[in-house]
C-alpha cells in the first residue's frame, strides 16, 4: 500500500488492478467501494455493496480535499 492512509472520498487502485472510489468507512479498516457504472460488471459490483479491506488497496491515486 502507499503512504496515505485511505479515506472516504479518496480514488485508489486495488491490487486487483481496478481503480474503486471510496464511498464510506465501515470501520477501520473497511470501505465501501465504487467501481463505477460504465459497464453492467462495474454497476453490478457497485450495487453489490461488498466491503472492501485497507488489505485489498494497492495506493491511493486521488484525494479529495474540500474547500
């Protein structure tokens, strides 16, 4: 995993390869992800609402800082 501690709102690659937003923290180590919907597999996966674990995030590539 990279440096920065994943957060709500943050965009990371899993070690899967895919590129997730994360939606909310569940706990400490758990997100609920966002794959995205631009193909009925990302939208499936999405709605699926699995959890996944800091364990599964390869680095943080997108961080939103509010204004």
């Amino acid at each position: 995993m990279s440096e920065l501690i994943p957060q709500e709102c943050d965009v990371v690659i899993l070690k899967t390869g895919e590129r997730v937003g994360l939606m909310d923290q569940l706990d400490e180590t758990h997100f609920l992800p966002d794959y995205g919907v631009e193909t009925p597999e990302q939208e499936e996966k999405t709605m699926a609402m699995m959890p996944i674990s800091i364990d599964d995030i390869e680095k943080v590539v997108y961080r939103h800082r509010p204004k």
